[in-house]
C-alpha cells in the first residue's frame, strides 16, 4: 500500500496517461504551450498539471508531459486546450528508487514494500496545497509560456 501522501503523483500521472483519452467534449477550451526550466535546462518527462484555484467537483484539470525540450501542451479529457480562468500549476518529475533486497518484505505482513517514490524536484511544486506557482489562462489561451522552477 502506497502512503497516501505519495498518491497525489500517481493520481496526476494517471491523468497525464488518460491525456489522449476521449471524453464528454468541453466547449471554450484555449490553447496553453510552454516550456519548464529547472535549474537553468530544460526539464524532460514531467508532468504538468493546470488545476482550477478554486477547485470544485467538475472542474476540468489541464495536464501534459513536457518533451526531451521541456515543451508541453496542454489537454483536458483529451481535448487540447484548457478552459480559460485562474490555476494553480503543479508540476512532477520522480523516479522510482529501488529497495534493497533485504527491505523487499515487510516484517509484519510478509508481503513486498512498495517502492520507494523519489521527486527530482523541489516537493513545493507537485501539490496545488504548496505551489506557489499561479497563471491565469485568458481567452488567447497561452502560446510558448516559460515556467521556471527553483530549488
């Protein structure tokens, strides 16, 4: 069983995956592109996730993953674009971290540990409790937006 203060990456991630999924169409979405730079490069594979700043049951998240060039785009229920308004931007780059063999099981139950969830970036930016990271999204939607990130 993963802590459930490590769940909110793979909960993101999940949306990420489901990015080409097909849902309900949702009318009045904008185009939003940009670029995420962590310490001075761009930053490869990670997820980035527009969530509304007051968030409420069925609101629409905007996610994508960034590209070997720190490039993303974003889509909602597989639709590209997010709808215009102000987000909270939470961004997710981890690693797996191996356990060593002598901490594969735990004691009590016998079965695996689960795997031990490293982020590669500051943990501020992957929660929408803790970014401090706000972008409010117009009509024009945002074209080649640069998100930088920092220790």
């Amino acid at each position: 069983m993963i802590p459930k203060n490590n769940l909110l990456p793979f909960v993101i991630l999940g949306f990420v995956a489901c990015a080409g999924c097909k849902g309900p169409k949702v009318d009045g979405l904008v185009p939003v592109r940009g670029t995420v730079i962590y310490k001075g490069e761009p930053l490869e594979g990670a997820a980035v996730c527009f969530t509304p700043k007051e968030f409420k049951t069925g609101d629409r998240l905007g996610t994508g993953k960034t590209s070997a060039q720190g490039k993303f785009e974003l889509r909602t229920i597989g639709e590209l674009g997010v709808l215009p308004g102000e987000y909270v931007v939470i961004v997710i780059k981890n690693e797996v971290v191996p356990r060593k063999q002598s901490q594969q099981a735990n004691s009590k139950t016998g079965r695996p540990s689960p795997p031990h969830v490293k982020s590669l970036i500051p943990e501020r930016y992957t929660d929408p409790k803790t970014s401090d990271l706000h972008v409010n999204v117009g009509s024009n939607g945002l074209q080649d937006w640069r998100l930088e990130i920092a220790d």
